[in-house]
C-alpha cells in the first residue's frame, strides 16, 4: 500500500524567508502524481502545486516550487519570499492511477507552517 | 464558479438526531466525495460518488448514508452518532475520478456529537 510521510510537524520562517517542506512517500507504481494542499486556520483546503510522476521536470507555482526526486520518492515544497498568508497546515498528498484503488489521495500527517513578521 | 459549498457551517446534534449536510458544485464535476477530518489530522475519505454513483466506500459506519440527488448535490444522512464522530466534514468535487484533476473542497461543515 501506498503511504506518505511527512517528517516535519511544525515548521517556522521569517516573511520573506524561503521554507522547505519535507514529503517522502513509498509505492511500488511508476504511474501517479503528487499534490501539495494548503488549509489556513478555519478556511478551506486548497491545491498548492501538482506533480505528473511521468514529467522530469519540476513543477512551479509563482513562489512555489518542488524539488521532486523520483528514485528517492521525495517530493519537498519550496516557499520563497514567505508571506504572512502562507501560514497554513500543508498536506502532502499522494495518488494512484484511476485502475488502482480509484485514484484515492493518500495524504500525509501534514506540517504546520507559522510566518513571523 | 470555482466553488463548493457546503451547509450547514456548525452543527451539534445528540446521539438520537437525524440529520443531513449538504454539500453543492456547479463546476459540471462528475465525481464527489465526502472526507472526515479530526483536528490537525489529514482528510480521511468517507465515499466517492461518480456519475452520480457510489464508487468508493471507505468501510463506513452505516450510521452515515451518502446521497447524491443530482450531478451538482452531495448529502450525507446522519443517524445515531457517537461522540467521537465529531469532526469537520469536508466535501469535494472533481471533473473526474481521472488522477490528473485537482480536487476543490468545501469549506467543511464542524461537526458536534453529544
């Protein structure tokens, strides 16, 4: 079964700072994608950045980035220029092709992100 | 409209009550789901529905029972709940179970089970 790691419960940056975001996840497939979600205090959880497990290059979001590494099964977010906004729980989220469990996300146990101003 | 909603925001129910959340997409999405989340936990998947069928069930208690009147509506009936049901329960929408397609959630409806 498929699982997603990720290591850091809490993490700390200063605005303006740049903060990466630890994810390792385990599976046996070569087909997936991997998905970085965002949920602020009492708001609603929305994408971050997506990666096709196919494509070799890294994904890019305006200030976000990931460094994704197949063959070691990492995939970290980069914050650059951390605002005061990006303060959130950050889930990492693993999922299979649709023949395979039906496509389910398999999201990590997340890591609290604060900004000091 | 990028949006899903979902009613109602608060809820606190007994162990005794019957009752129902709504959650609503009007993105065209063919698949939908419904998540149960405990504080600074990740979502854990309750059911999907695709085409307005139930394709996942995720070994839920019967206690919960899923609807999906139309393409656009998502209910979860509530009966006969536990304390430790109390959660938030999000709802979230895709274009289709397709592995590529973001899921947009709903703000959650927070649950209180007394």
């Amino acid at each position: 079964a498929q699982t997603v790691t990720q290591s850091q419960p809490e993490m700390s940056v200063q605005e303006a700072e740049t903060v990466t975001l630890s994810c390792t996840y385990d599976t046996s497939e070569s087909d997936y994608y991997l998905f970085w979600y965002k949920q602020p205090p009492s708001r609603q959880m929305i994408l971050v950045i997506r990666q096709e497990a196919y494509k070799q290059q890294n994904a890019t979001e305006n200030r976000f980035s990931v460094n994704f590494q197949k063959a070691a099964k990492s995939f970290s977010l980069k914050i650059s220029d951390s605002q005061l906004g990006d303060a959130a729980m950050y889930f990492c989220a693993y999922r299979s092709p649709i023949y395979n469990q039906g496509g389910k996300l398999i999201f990590g146990q997340g890591t609290e992100l604060s900004v000091k101003p | 409209d990028t949006e899903v909603t979902q009613t109602p925001k608060h809820l606190v129910m007994g162990m005794t009550n019957k009752k129902s959340l709504k959650c609503e997409q009007h993105m065209g999405h063919r698949a939908m789901y419904w998540y149960k989340q405990k504080a600074k936990k990740p979502p854990e998947l309750m059911f999907v529905y695709s085409y307005e069928k139930l394709s996942i069930n995720e070994s839920v208690p019967s206690r919960f029972s899923p609807e999906c009147p139309n393409s656009s509506l998502l209910n979860l009936h509530l009966h006969a709940l536990q304390p430790e049901d109390s959660a938030l329960y999000l709802c979230a929408s895709t274009l289709t179970e397709s592995s590529y397609n973001e899921q947009f959630f709903g703000p959650g409806t927070r649950l209180t089970v007394l």
